[in-house]
C-alpha cells in the first residue's frame, strides 16, 4: 500500500509569486512532469531582502515552492518558515515512460528530510517523505550554508 501524502503547504502563508513583495530569492526549472509532452515550470522562491544584489539571508526565512502549467495555473507543493534553514530543489529524472519529479531538500540544523513531489496536473500532486533524519544541532557544523 502506497503511503499517504503530505502536506508541506503551511495555510497561513498566502501564495507567493517569484519576484513579487519581498520574494527576491528564486530558482526555477522546467520539465514535463505529468508526461502529457509540455513542459510545466517549477518555481523555488524565499522572502528575502537583497543587499547589492545578493541575498541578506536573516535566522528565518519564508520558502515557497509551486508548478507552475503551461496556462498559468499554479500548484503550491511547499510553503514552510525555515529557522536557520535552507531549501534547495532539483528535479528527479524519470525512468523511461515515467515523467520527471520534484526533489526538494530541507536541510535545518536538527533535521535533514528529502521529499519528493509528482505532479499530475494544476492542483494534482501528492509528496512522500523519502528520507528524514534528527540531526545533532550543536557544533560548527550544525547549521546549513545558505546559497
């Protein structure tokens, strides 16, 4: 039996848009993740103030994670505070005649956790927890270099 999926879209944020009020950190890739042959856009984004064009990462940040369809719908897959923490994203290959996933990392300085989201179209995905691990907060090796 296939584990439930989980939700890593906190409600009390609203939808962020890359770019946009303050979201000045951002990532994106493309690729047919629902394999109907178009591409969707995926859209990694956090809140932060840039300072000469680099981001002035503070102890928290908003993250914000979203596919984004050919026609402009977005699907929100992530939406969390980190404190001291980062996000990254990649996309996971797909095996042959498979489409390609979300991979996102959440690394904090307890917790390491790997989440993989497959997308089938505007606000139809689930998300599984691949990995999760507790992890020793102390130490100069504890936190997470921000990008």
């Amino acid at each position: 039996m296939a584990s439930p999926s989980i939700l890593l879209v906190d409600s009390t944020f609203p939808p962020a848009v890359a770019g946009e009020a303050g979201w000045n950190y951002q990532q994106s890739a493309q690729a047919d993740l629902n394999g109907d042959g178009q591409l969707e856009r995926v859209v990694l984004t956090a809140r932060v103030e840039l300072y000469r064009g680099r981001p002035a990462w503070d102890d928290g940040q908003p993250w914000q994670v979203y596919i984004e369809a050919q026609d402009g719908r977005r699907t929100y897959v992530y939406a969390q505070r980190l404190q001291l923490g980062t996000l990254t994203m990649r996309l996971g290959r797909g095996e042959v005649g498979q489409a390609a996933t979300v991979v996102l990392l959440e690394h904090l300085p307890d917790r390491l956790s790997l989440y993989e989201v497959s997308y089938v179209g505007p606000a139809r995905m689930s998300v599984a927890a691949r990995f999760q691990r507790d992890l020793d907060p102390r130490g100069d090796n504890a936190s997470p270099q921000l990008p």
